[in-house]
C-alpha cells in the first residue's frame, strides 16, 4: 500500500541527535522514541519512502 507506514527501530553508532532526527523527519518520518541509554530510535516512516532511508543510513 502505497499511503501505509512502518514502524521502526533505528541503531546508530551513536545517540542520535537533532542531524538524524531532522533527516527523517524530512523525508516524512515521525520520531516515537529516542531513549538516551542506547544508540537507537524508533520512528513511523512512509513505506514508499523506505528506499531513501536505506541508501542514505
């Protein structure tokens, strides 16, 4: 479906800050949680847009 969402958890090699998080909101990402012990953050992307996120992270 092309309207549908993915829900996401996201790992970095560290915390991710306003740079990723600015990133995929961009591309139509919405953050859901960044906890501040591990390099990760989960977020609902655009299933189309799914493609951009994997070639550019």
């Amino acid at each position: 479906m092309p309207d549908s969402s993915l829900d996401v958890i996201i790992q970095f090699t560290q915390a991710p800050g306003r740079a990723e998080h600015d990133f995929m909101t961009k591309h139509g990402g919405t953050l859901r949680k960044s906890p501040p012990l591990i390099n990760s953050a989960a977020y609902s992307l655009p299933a189309k847009k799914l493609d951009v996120y994997a070639a550019t992270r």
